[in-house]
C-alpha cells in the first residue's frame, strides 16, 4: 500500500476522489468477524483495516497457560451466522490436522492460546487489507461538498516504526479498538494492569524463589487466573486479593441466562427503555463482571487449602476492601487499603501490584475531538448508535461511524463479548452495502440530491403527525433484487420505545410479506394529502406541478410471538384509530380474538430513520405557498368526497351521507 501522505491521484484507493468504503480500526476478533462478512455479504466492498500491534493480538497479557475459554468453539467469528463458511473455527482445526484430535478431546472451549491461533490463521487470509504496526490517532470530518457539508471520514494513520502520518479517507470507519485497562492508581514501577500481565511481569519478578508480597486488586476471572498463576509459579510469595464484597463469586452461566447473548435477545433489550435496559444489566451483571468461571475458583481454593494444610498459608483474601494510592519508592510499594464495611484506612507494603480492575470504553476525544460535535449522545453520555451499530449524527455529516463493543448501555452485557460477533458484523456489513446502494452503484452521491433539500422536513414531530393521521401506510420488503414485496396495512406508533419509536402491525398469515419481514430491512410510505397544482392557483408564470405531503420511515422488522403483546397491539390500533372518549375499545380478553390470532401474524418495526417529503411549493414566497396551501385543501377533500361517492355509491351533502335510489330500493326488499 502505498503510505503517502500527500495528494493521490484519482485512481489511488483511499484518496479523496477514490475513498474506501470502509476503513477499521483495529483487527482483533470484532473487525475480523466485519472482514469475513464483507467478503461473503458483498465482495464488491472496499475494506482496509489498521492494527497497531504487528499482528493479530487477543489479550497477550492473559493467555495464562491451560487457560481456556468461556464459549464454546461454535461461537467463533462465524459459525453462527454461515456455517458453510470456510473461516469457522472447525475450518481452523481440519487445516491445522487437529480437528479428529480436538474432538477426541471432548471439549467444547478450546484454550485462549489456541483461540488466538485461529484468529491469526484467519488473518491471513485478508493480509492484503489490513495494515499492522499503524496507530490511529485521528478521525475526523473531511471533504466538504458543494454546501459545505462534510461527506467522507479521514483517518490519519502514523506509522509506529517511522512515525510518519498519512491520511486516508473512507465513507465509512468502523471503530473496534477495545477498551482501555482502568487504572486505580498513578502507573509506577511494580504496578502492571492485567492486560500487560504475562508481558510484563515475568520478566520483572524473575527470581521464582523470592519471597514477594504481591497484591491483587479485582474479584472477577482475571484476578482469580492471576492469583492462580502467582501461587503456582511463586512458591515462597504470598498473594493477597483484595475483592469489592465479601468473597469471589461464580459466573451465572446457567444456560437459561445465557439465552441474554443471543440475537433476538439482545434486540429485545434495545427495545426497552433506558430505564428498564439499566435495571436489566445490573439483574444479568454476575454472568460477566466481578465472577469467576467455577472450574478456576475449585482450582483456587485447593491451591489454598493444600497450603494449609501444609502450614503455610500464602492466599490472603481481603473481602469489602479497595486497594488505592499506590506509591512506588525505590522499588518498594506502599498502598493504601480501605475496608468499605467499616470505613477504617490501612497502609501495606508490596513488591508487586497486579490490577484486574477491567477496561473503560468510551470513544478518545484525543482521536475523535473533530467528529464529537457531529455525535448524537443520550443522558449519560453514551453514543447512541442504531440497530446496526452506526453512530447517530447530525444531518451535517454524510459519513459513517459504527463503533463494535461501545454499545452496551443499547445492546447488553453481550455488547463487549465475542457470543454476538457474526450477527453485528452482518448487521453492519448489510447497512453499509444497503447505504451504498442508495446513493449509486459507486458510493459517490448522485450528481442532483433527492429529495431536494428544501422539500425535506427536518422537524420530526410534524412527521409523527402525518404518521398518525395517515397510519394506512405501505410496507416495502424485499426477496430478491427484482422482487418486491408490498403491504397495504394501519400501523400504530410508539414513541415509549425505540429512540425514534416502534410500529406496530399485522398481515394476513397468508400474505408473503410474513415471510420477508423478520429481521430485515423494511421501508415504510405514509401517504399525506396530494393534489395537482394548475398554474391557474398562483400569480406568479409557473408550470404545473404536484404537491404532497409524504413520510418515509426507514427500519427493521421482527415477528411478534408473544400472543399477549400481539392483542395489545390490536386493541391500540382502536385507541389510536379513534381516541374519543365514548369510541370502542377492544378488550384484549375478548373471546373473538381467539380465533383471529391463528389467522394472522402480528410485527414491529424498530425506526432507524424518518424522512419527512413535504412538497409545499417551498421555492416560491410566502404568499404563493398560501395560496397552494389553500388550493391544497380543497382539491383534496373536493376529490376524496368525489371518490368516496363514486365508489361507494353515495352522494355527500353537508357532511351527511345520503343513499342513492338504487340503495333505497335494496334496502326496501331487505326490510320486506
């Protein structure tokens, strides 16, 4: 690739004028799950991707000797979503010569060791689009177009054996650079985070048969690992492990629980309200944070027993306390331990400190300063990101910023996990080929945008309006590339859930639509009034035209298979249809409904976007658009009367319906 940073020619991939269609920053599991599925979704996709290490590196500070995974091997980078996919982990072991051995196993979580080398054989097969020893350090706004909006991304990238900067450009960025290790103390000699444990402290404690005081702060699986290994290779040291509450805990991964990491799962806590979604990771929060996988804590707990037994005790549990203000002084540690329970402060003397206190996850302001202002944020700060995982921005930025395992306020405890990695990366492959799509065959904008800008409403609640005045909207799915499917059906809007609300409906069982709708991408019609504009309405010379009013809201659809949330669905279409005080209400005990249900398939509909195409004459004064205004609203009501009496075959006269002679004469016979 070629590392310039000055001015490319056309033809050169990551210029302005030939920008990638994607650029991913880092290449550990989450953007290699992004590479196999742009490969297999959409091969026509133009991905790089920059990793700072120089090669594949999953957590090299813990790849603990024995120590093995906590998901099984089918939940690698793939498996779930394509089986058939030549990147599986089954895939991995049969080029490998391993796979008859590793069945012979009877294991189902490979180690880490061996989880990192299927990641790095996956690696190379994608070798020519990533990028190693590259740090990202700035990614911002660029390329303004012709109203001084900006279109791309650009990514400075420096070269960490050179230190020289070059930016490329891209209509997408897909962040999945990690955490960053929590530190609960300034960084001093002797004082390692767990994720540089296996690099960094072997080397520094090398003398195995010195007697160390090392202390441990964390209660979850890597303090436990690290404890572990301390007191097997550290015969004579002694290991103190100061833990939040009263002792370690064991994970909660009962497989009823862990239903929370699948897909549908994990769509159904996003629907929730922030409230709810808060109460609910703090309910799931002992299947991944501050617990310890069982088997590890057996281990753990002999170790300590047999050196009791031995009498020689050399694991000290310190329950309800914080390690804290660690000074370092000639190679010497002091900290500081508080005892929550009981408030008392304490002073204690290490050799070496480990701190398995976890990772924060929030976007750098050092690398994302320039594009922060165009993010969308909810009330405690976090990025708000859509179904699939792009960043909301304002309507001042074209460009696409999707961020994988930044979204657990939306997505659940799994977010930062490995369990959901196949789905997220179709669900992001498909919305940056669908987007695309949208704009041309070659990603580039169209010459003339449209809507034109002026026609298009930026004012939501006036969208919700004409959303609920005209719920009888028009659902558009897709089978194939030439083979849309159309619905005709009332949808009903809440605005409780969903950031920008949910849709609720239902087709007939029969109609195809029920089969397309679930988990795919749907658009949505909302018709408002419509009418001709003869010039004969204005003053001024103009042509004829059209104007109308139009919502177009773009989503994803899921079936509904709770029968109760399904009648409540239908009695809030009476609600909503007819919100008077004396209009009937259906109750969703009603017997009748019974035998509908079996009839019919209810869904919703998830909104990730709402364009308002009001077509009001906007490029005239304010008295020419009165005037259409007008004409509007009489043309409409004028045809829909005349319709009405056409089809139906009844005259309208002051705003009562009166039966034709023919009717009378029928009803007559009926009555006889």
């Amino acid at each position: 690739m070629n590392r310039s940073s000055t001015t490319r020619a056309p033809e050169d991939p990551g210029g302005v004028a030939n920008p990638h269609d994607v650029v991913g920053v880092g290449f550990g599991p989450s953007n290699l799950a992004l590479a196999i599925a742009a490969r297999e979704i959409d091969e026509s996709l133009d991905c790089v991707f920059y990793e700072r290490n120089a090669e594949v590196s999953w957590h090299p500070g813990m790849l603990i000797e024995g120590a093995r995974m906590q998901i099984s091997f089918l939940k690698d980078l793939v498996m779930l979503r394509n089986p058939a996919s030549p990147y599986t982990f089954l895939q991995y072991a049969k080029a490998k010569n391993r796979l008859e051995r590793f069945v012979n196993l009877g294991e189902f979580r490979p180690t880490r060791l061996e989880y990192q080398d299927y990641l790095r054989w996956v690696a190379t097969a994608f070798s020519g689009q990533v990028t190693y020893g590259c740090d990202v350090i700035a990614v911002a706004p660029a390329n303004q177009d012709r109203d001084g909006e900006p279109s791309l991304l650009g990514v400075e990238v420096r070269d960490l054996s050179t230190g020289e900067v070059t930016t490329v450009f891209a209509r997408n960025v897909v962040y999945a650079a990690g955490g960053r290790p929590r530190s609960q103390s300034e960084e001093c000699a002797g004082v390692i985070h767990s994720s540089r444990f296996l690099t960094d402290f072997p080397a520094r404690f090398a003398d195995h048969t010195e007697r160390y005081e090392f202390g441990i702060a964390g209660d979850g699986q890597s303090a436990a690992e690290v404890a572990t290994y301390l007191l097997g290779h550290y015969p004579a040291a002694r290991v103190h492990l100061f833990v939040a509450g009263y002792a370690l805990r064991a994970t909660d991964n009962n497989p009823f629980v862990n239903e929370q990491f699948q897909e549908e799962n994990s769509d159904d806590f996003r629907d929730l309200g922030e409230e709810s979604r808060g109460i609910l990771r703090a309910e799931l929060r002992n299947t991944n944070y501050g617990v310890v996988e069982e088997g590890c804590l057996d281990e753990l707990y002999r170790m300590a027993y047999a050196d009791e037994v031995k009498g020689a005790r050399r694991l000290f549990l310190h329950p309800h306390s914080r390690l804290s203000g660690i000074r370092g002084d000639q190679g010497a540690l002091s900290a500081t331990v508080t005892e929550r329970l009981h408030g008392r402060e304490s002073t204690q003397a290490f050799d070496g400190v480990v701190l398995a206190t976890g990772y924060d996850r929030a976007l750098d302001p050092e690398v994302f300063g320039k594009l922060l202002p165009f993010l969308e944020h909810d009330e405690a700060g976090d990025v708000l990101l859509s179904r699939d995982c792009r960043a909301a921005t304002t309507l001042g930025l074209a460009g696409g910023l999707y961020l994988q395992g930044y979204g657990e306020s939306s997505f659940g405890l799994g977010d930062t996990l490995l369990s959901l990695l196949p789905f997220r990366s179709r669900r992001i492959v498909t919305d940056i080929r669908d987007r695309r799509r949208a704009a041309g065959r070659s990603g580039r904008p169209r010459e003339r945008e449209y809507p034109p800008r002026h026609y298009v409403d930026e004012d939501v609640e006036r969208s919700y309006q004409v959303m609920r005045r005209f719920n009888f909207a028009t659902v558009i799915s897709a089978r194939g590339a030439d083979d849309p499917v159309v619905t005709h059906v009332p949808l009903t809007l809440d605005l409780t859930r969903g950031r920008h609300g949910i849709l609720f409906g239902h087709f007939d069982r029969s109609n195809p639509h029920a089969q397309v709708i679930d988990g795919r991408e749907v658009r949505i019609v909302f018709h408002g009034p419509n009418a001709y504009m003869s010039p004969h309405v204005f003053e001024r010379d103009v042509l004829p035209t059209w104007n109308s009013i139009t919502v177009h809201v773009h989503g994803r659809g899921r079936l509904i298979s709770d029968e109760v949330a399904l009648r409540r669905g239908l009695s809030g279409i009476c609600t909503q249809a007819d919100p008077g005080p004396d209009a009937f209400r259906l109750d969703t005990g009603d017997r009748r409904i019974a035998g509908l249900i079996g009839r019919i398939v209810g869904f919703e509909i998830e909104i990730d976007r709402i364009v308002g195409r009001f077509k009001l004459s906007q490029e005239l004064d304010e008295a020419e658009r009165r005037r259409a205004a007008d004409a509007l609203a009489r043309r409409v009501r004028q045809d829909e009367l005349r319709l009405i009496e056409e089809m139906a075959g009844i005259r309208q006269r002051n705003g009562s319906a009166k039966t034709t002679p023919q009717q009378d004469a029928r009803t007559s016979r009926r009555q006889l």
